[in-house]
C-alpha cells in the first residue's frame, strides 16, 4: 500500500486498496486536513511524480490554489463535480524549471472522515489555438504560408509527403486534392475510389458534429482541432484528432491543411479512467450510505433499547411471573413484586432467606440442582413446594449465552399449585380410566373369545352336520347303484332265458322293473336329500362368512360342458331336453375361451339354477331346459334385465374386466309376478304348495344370489305363468386371451344337445350325482375318454362300516385289489406290513384312535425317514369347507375327494398314482 506514513489509518482499508490499484493518480487527506501533507498517495501518482515529496512538486500558484481549494480542512463538503486544475513541476528541470500549471485535471469528493482528489483526462472538445506568429528556432518571425518562395514550398511539400503525420488539404467544401502517404495509411481509404468522398467514412455519430466544426471555422478563420471517429476497412472504429489551419489567398480563405493523427490508445486509456473514476464514485458513495445507515441504525437501536428498558420495567411491575436477578454466586439482588408476592418473603428481608420458606422435602433436591447449575452454567428449571403446600415452578439462566461474558443469572418463579392440583386430579382420573380401560379390554377380550369360541363350534356343528349327512347319503347312493346293477344284470339273465322256468312267476320281468324303479327312486330321494342338505351348509357358510373368492384361469366352455352333463342321466331319466346355447360373442374370448374367475363357485351357481329347472319341469307336457351364456366387455345396465349390452359386438382386450352372462330357460309351470318376487330370500319358495309338491328347502336361489353378488354380478327371474321361466345372471371375470373383432359379424348361436327326448333303455340316473355345495366334488370334472387302469393295489381307510364295504364292492367290480382299515392306526400298520405294494392310500379324514389327517403326517414323515417313494394318498371327508380342503393339502394329501362321490371321479382320482400326475382337487 502506498502511503504517507501512518496518517492513512483513517481511511476504509477496502477503499484503500481500491484507490491503490487505480491507474488514475489519486491523493487522499483524513480530517482534519493538512494540504501540503496528503495522507494518501497511490502508486500512480508517485510515479507521475516520480517518487519525489508532493509539497515540493507543485509550484507556488498551484499550493495557493490547492489550500484554497481544500479550505484547510473546514467547511462544508466540497461537491463531486468540483474541478481543480492543477499542475507539477517537471522532474527534469528541477525546482528552476517551467511549470505545467494545467496539464492535470483533478475531481474532488469530501466525506465526513477523509477527502478524494483524482485525475482524470481531458473531455472530448473544441480546442481553439489562439492566432500567433510563426517563429523560427532562432526567434525569427516566419512569412505566412502563401508568401514562401518556390524553393521553400518545394522543401516543404517533400516535407509534408513523407512527414510522419497524417497530412491533407481541402478546398473550402472540403473536396480532398491532396493528401501525404500517412494520412491514407491513418485513414485507410481507398485513394482510387474514396478520395473524394473521405467524409462518408466518418462515424455516423460524429458526422454532425465535423460538419458543424467545418461551418464554425469557415465564419472563423482559425487554426483549430477537432476530435472524431473513423470507420476503417475493416469495420473497426478509429479516434482520430485533426488540427486544421485555413489557407488564404489574398486574404480570402482558400481551403483548409489539416493534420490528423490517430489517439485510439488514448482514448482507450481515457475510457478506462472515465470507468474508474464512475466505480470509485460507486464505492464512495456505497461506504456514505454504509456509514449513513449504520448511524441511523445506531440511533434507532438506542432508542429500541430504552423501549425495551421502559417496557422491561413495565413487565416486571404488573407480571404475575416473579422476576429476581441473580449474581455470578447464586445470591439474590433483586426482585419485582410479584417474586415477593409468591415466595411470602417480607420485602425487607435478605431475598436469600427463600430457601427457608422450601418445603423441608424439597430443600436438598432444589440446592442439588441449584449448585450444580452454577458450577456448570446450565439453565436451572425445577418444581417444588412451599411450606404452605402450595407449588411454584423456577426457572433461571446465564444472562449472557457467553459464559465468559455472563455478568449473572435472570430468574423467574410461577405460581403451579393450580396446574399441579389439575395434574393431579388428571392423573388421578387418567388412572381410573386406565383401570377402566384395562377392564373393558379384558371383557372385549373375553367377548372375543367367547365368540371365536361360538364360531368354533358353529363350524364344528357345520363339520358335523356335513360329515354325518353326507357319509348316510353316500352309502345310499352306493347301496342303491350296486343293488340296481344287480337287479339290472339279474334281469338281463332272465330275459337270456326262453322260457322263464315255471318256479319263477311269469310276472318276474315285471317285478324286477319294478325293483329297479324303486332303486332309482331311492337314488332321487337321495339326491334330493343332498342338496337340501347342501343348501342347509351353503346357508351357515354365508351365514359364518365362510365363502372366498378364488379366481383363477380355466377354459369356459369345457367347464360349462361338465357341468351340464353332470344332469344328463337325471334328465334322460325325466325325458327332459337338455341343451347349452353358446353365444357368438364367446368367439371373442380366443379359441379356447379361458377366463380369470371362481370356476367352484361359478359352477355352484349353475348347478343350483340348473336344479331347480329340472326339478319343476319334469312334470310339464314340454320338457326342455337351456343353459344360454353370453359374454360382454360393458355389464348391464342397474336398472332392467340382465342381458348383455350392443356392446358385445366389439372386441374384447386382454387381461381387462368382462362380463360373463347366463340364462338357465325352462319350460316349466311358470309362476306369477308376485310369487317370483321372494323368490331370492331366504327360506322362500314360490307358494306354500312348491315344497308339498316338488320339495326343496327354499335355500338354494338364495344362494345362488349371494354367489353372484360376491363375483359383483346379480341374478333375476322373468316367468310367465303356465309357459315357464327365465332366470338370468351375470358375474364379473377378466379375460386372458382374445379373439378376433367382427363388428358386423351376424353368426347365430351354438345350441350343443346335451340329451335327447325320451329315456334309453341302459340310462344310469346315478352315475352322475349333482351337487350344489361348492365343494370339490362339485367341480366339474369330465368322463375320462382313455380306460382306466385296473390291477392296483389300494389301501382303503374307512371308519364307517357300510362306507368300507361299499367301497371294497365298487374298486374290486373296478378291477383293483383292496386292502381295509378301520381307522388310520390301522391303516398305518397295513402299510407297514404290505409296504411299497401299495399303490394308492384312501384315507377318511374324520376317524377314531387316528384321524386322517394325523395318519397321513405320519405316513409323509416316515416316507422321508426311510427315503422311500411317495404313495399317492386321496382323502374321503363329507366336510366340504375350503379351509377343511386346505388343512388336508397341508397334512401331505395329494387330493381331497368330498362325499357323496361319483365313482367315475374316484377311480379318475386313483389311477393318476399309476401315471404319475399331479395332485389336484
């Protein structure tokens, strides 16, 4: 930093470092000033003065003018705009020397600290020369130009060609005649094609101005100078200044000589020093507001602070919070009234003495944390109470978050006995709700327990009912198909015989007829049992919210075509017309028509639809039910029938909701509008004389309605009375492949003819048993086309004497050789003496001494143990409940089987053990 001794300690050390590294010569006074003495020179100007003292630089006129100027240091600030021409004398010729009064041109800023003065150049002006004689090195006085001898303006004109300078002559409308090499080199005109129009490569912007200076000396003749801007060749701007001097002719101006030379890098400088001087007008301006700002901020916080002092000692005079000032050793100083009102101390006693007025159980815990606060300068805050039983809560900390700085403490005290009694009371209520609380949760508990209790054995009685209604049910249906076999073969025999031997009757045709009649109305009874006892099970599955939806993928059309034909025989047997209808929007389901839903389900809906048709047409005069089935990307409407939409004849998208819609149409009775409209309620029938008449329990269209309200469908019945009904339904599914689109495809539906009118001779109506419980029995499995395998070896597991017996009877007429058990104890030692022979286990779940599912955890145990083969084991149970099914699954089961079964189903399940498949239900 350059500098004149310690004086520029004054001055902002940031604008020092500004003002040193301007290029500008810059002098610097702090208050109060002493002019010969500047506080501040920067190193521009100590090389202007070429590192001499400034008092001995300037002459005496310019330290006149200087001490004028400054006014020693007083009166009112000197303005910014303020000019002082002052001069140096010039280093080379010593203090002797002539003197450059106004070669420096100065600007001066005073603030209330410290005063500025820096150079700047010269502005951009006329500068008119005053006229003076021409003189000659020797002090002769020169002719005029226009009177020089031949000899003299030759020299001069050879002078002027290879002069230095730019040098050019005009004639008075300024039409160039002659110019010196430089001149065209400065200019950079094209002398073949610019001479004479020079002018218009003068700046646009100074154009103007040159011809305004023209005009002025043409009224003025007079040497003089002017300041302007080039457009050279190559686009660039050039300042140029050209001093110009009329030539007279007889004393009339002739034209003009000028002189132009090119000052580019000078007025670059002069721009430079022009911005300079601007950012130091910045930044003194910026540190005259800093300074103006911080004063009006002082002002302002002092007076923020008496407020705040008045306010304070308002505060503490009509606070309800007591106020003490504590010192750096804990002693109390002072304290506003409302301290004294709530510690009941005197005001003239010694304030330390409120330790004394502390509840003696409380004195030692608050002089613990009091001392321990002290020593470690953290904020003290404790509750305790007065002798007077009365609480108070007291808080203090450093009144200086600088420890080192803390002069003491501030405190407070609040009167808490009303806060601490509601706490109380609260605590005590809190308690008491606790305790409450505690209470009604363990009778909840308890409520729950005894209902899960309920439930539990709800389901047990659901478990029982199904396994002791179905196991009599299933050993009728077995009975009665072996007995009709027998009777069926019997009388085959005897129609073999010609004639019938005289010691049978000749009416035994007949009577065997009779007998197998009499069969089959034991295996309708049967049925007919069965699904009332289906729909008493369905009913407290509902009721026990024991129904889950399940969808998984499965081709539609198979699944429809096994569950229709589960009622050929019965239908055949009723001469009864049989059919499914395929709807032609089927085809846009894809070729094999595969949809995402509860087959189980869906199936139990149809079956129990499908019932109740055959049911009340086998008496009519036309007998003839229809399965119809549409499918729709849009469902029905909310209000009317459930038939699809017109928007079935667009194409259907992949893995996207669709609607599947279902018509079960019946030729039977019919009935009236108001007896359909209970007909969905539970234990509601169509009139009194339905169940006299055609039987049932009144449960299964009820169930059959919440089905399809669980898959977000609906079912309803259209029927006239005396030409049948109609019943629709529709469920929600998602498609998994699509067909073609054929908008305008007018294709008819498939009628597929499931029987045909009349009955045959050999019609079985108990090879297929319909159910409508929704257990795995009921899933539709298809008649196997290829031989089933005969010869294995089965082990039968059985409780149920009839059951067994059957059993035996029907897998011996199957070809397979069986081996009983009478319980899964049982069953297990069969096993161990007969071992890898056995080729398939038929295991009963519900048995005394070991229960199926134990024996069957057995049996998967020692298979591992002793790394033998997997024996195929198929459970029997008349409990249909899926978490039943899935219990048995998890016991190591491959399949469960529910009675009553069909024997086709049974020996299906059987003969995978010999080809290896997977387990399935």
């Amino acid at each position: 930093m350059s500098s004149c001794g310690d004086e520029s300690a004054g001055l902002p050390e940031a604008l020092l470092e500004y003002l040193d590294s301007s290029f500008l010569p810059t002098l610097a006074w702090t208050h109060p000033i002493n002019p010969l003495n500047p506080s501040f020179t920067n190193n521009a100007l100590r090389m202007l003065l070429d590192n001499r003292k400034f008092a001995l630089c300037l002459p005496e006129d310019a330290t006149n003018d200087l001490c004028s100027f400054l006014g020693h240091g007083g009166g009112d600030r000197v303005p910014w705009d303020d000019i002082l021409d002052l001069g140096f004398i010039e280093p080379s010729r010593g203090t002797g020397g002539s003197i450059n009064s106004a070669s420096i041109r100065w600007r001066a800023s005073r603030m209330p600290q410290y005063t500025i003065l820096v150079a700047e150049p010269v502005q951009p002006a006329f500068i008119r020369w005053p006229s003076k004689e021409r003189k000659g090195h020797k002090g002769q006085v020169l002719p005029p130009l226009h009177q020089l001898t031949p000899d003299d303006l030759k020299n001069v004109a050879a002078f002027a060609t290879e002069a230095p300078v730019g040098i050019f002559a005009t004639n008075m409308a300024s039409e160039l005649y002659w110019a010196n090499e430089e001149w065209w080199r400065v200019t950079g005109l094209d002398r073949e094609v610019e001479a004479r129009n020079w002018m218009t490569r003068v700046h646009p912007q100074d154009l103007p101005r040159l011809q305004q200076f023209r005009a002025f000396i043409e009224a003025n003749p007079q040497n003089s100078e002017i300041e302007f801007r080039w457009k050279t060749s190559d686009k660039v701007e050039a300042w140029c200044i050209s001093k110009v001097s009329v030539i007279s002719k007889n004393g009339e101006p002739v034209g003009f000589l000028s002189a132009i030379s090119n000052i580019s890098k000078q007025k670059t400088a002069e721009l430079a020093g022009l911005r300079e001087r601007e950012a130091m007008r910045v930044v003194l301006r910026r540190q005259e507001e800093e300074i103006r700002l911080e004063s009006a901020h002082s002002a302002e916080r002092e007076q923020a602070i008496q407020e705040q002092t008045r306010e304070f000692a308002l505060m503490s005079k009509f606070s309800s919070v007591g106020l003490v000032k504590i010192d750096l050793k804990g002693h109390f100083h002072w304290a506003n009234a409302a301290w004294f009102g709530i510690t009941k101390l005197p005001e003239d006693e010694d304030l330390d003495q409120w330790i004394k007025l502390v509840h003696p159980d409380d004195v030692k815990d608050v002089l613990v944390k009091w001392e321990h606060c002290l020593d470690t300068f953290t904020p003290f805050n404790t509750q305790f109470r007065w002798v007077n039983e009365d609480s108070a809560l007291m808080q203090a900390q450093p009144n200086n978050p600088d420890h080192k700085k803390a002069t003491g403490w501030i405190g407070s005290l609040t009167d808490v006995t009303a806060q601490s009694k509601a706490e109380q009371a609260i605590l005590a209520v809190s308690q008491e709700r606790e305790v409450l609380a505690h209470k009604a949760a363990q009778d909840a508990e308890a409520r729950r327990q005894v209902a899960v209790e309920e439930k539990r054995q709800q389901e047990l009685l659901v478990d029982t009912t199904s396994h002791e209604l179905r196991n009599p049910i299933s050993a009728i249906l077995g009975n009665a198909q072996l007995t009709r076999s027998s009777m069926r073969a019997l009388r085959d025999k005897f129609c073999q015989l010609d004639p019938i031997p005289p010691v049978f009757p000749t009416s035994i045709l007949d009577d065997l007829m009779e007998d197998i009649e009499a069969l089959e109305s034991i295996a309708d009874c049967a049925m007919a049992q069965e699904r009332i006892a289906n729909d008493i099970l369905g009913l407290a599955q509902i009721s026990l919210r024991r129904y889950n939806i399940t969808p998984v993928s499965f081709e539609l059309l198979a699944s429809l075509r096994s569950t229709i034909r589960m009622f050929k025989n019965e239908c055949k047997s009723k001469a009864i017309e049989l059919n499914l209808e395929l709807g032609c929007s089927l085809d846009r389901l894809g070729p094999h028509a595969r949809v995402l839903a509860d087959p189980t389900r869906l199936t139990q809906v149809l079956i129990n639809l499908l019932s109740n048709a055959i049911r009340f047409t086998a008496r009519s005069t036309v007998r003839k039910v229809t399965l119809a089935v549409e499918v729709s990307a849009a469902p029905p409407a909310r209000e009317g029938s459930i038939v699809p939409p017109e928007e079935t004849e667009y194409q259907i998208q992949g893995q996207k909701p669709i609607y599947l819609f279902f018509s079960v149409i019946d030729t039977g009775p019919g009935m009236s509008e108001e007896a359909s409209a209970g007909l969905f309620k539970k234990f509601m029938q169509a009139s009194p004389l339905t169940h006299v008449e055609m039987g049932g329990s009144g449960l299964g269209l009820w169930i059959a309605r919440n089905l399809c309200e669980l898959q977000l469908g609906r079912v309803e019945v259209k029927s006239t009375l005396g030409k049948g009904s109609t019943f629709r339904c529709f469920i929600t599914a998602k498609s998994v492949d699509t067909g073609p689109a054929s908008p305008h495809d007018k294709r008819q539906s498939t009628i597929e003819a499931i029987t045909g009118v009349g009955r045959p001779a050999d019609s079985n109506p108990m090879s297929t048993l319909p159910s409508s419980s929704g257990s795995p029995s009921a899933t539709p499995v298809a008649t196997p086309s290829k031989p089933q395998p005969k010869g294995l070896k089965l082990l039968c597991c059985e409780d149920n004497q009839v059951n067994r017996t059957i059993l035996k009877k029907q897998l011996s007429n199957a070809g397979h050789e069986v081996i009983l058990a009478c319980d899964g104890q049982e069953g297990l030692d069969a096993l161990a003496v007969h071992g890898p022979s056995i080729d398939c286990i038929l295991m009963d779940i519900e048995m005394p001494v070991k229960d199926g599912l134990t024996a069957t955890r057995d049996i998967r145990e020692m298979e591992r143990l002793t790394l033998s083969q997997r024996v195929r084991i198929v459970g029997l149970t008349g409990n249909a409940r899926k978490a039943q099914v899935e219990d048995a699954l998890k016991a190591g089961m491959d399949t469960v089987v529910t009675k009553p079964y069909r024997v086709e189903h049974l020996l299906a399940e059987i003969a995978k053990a010999r080809e290896g498949e997977a387990s399935t239900i």
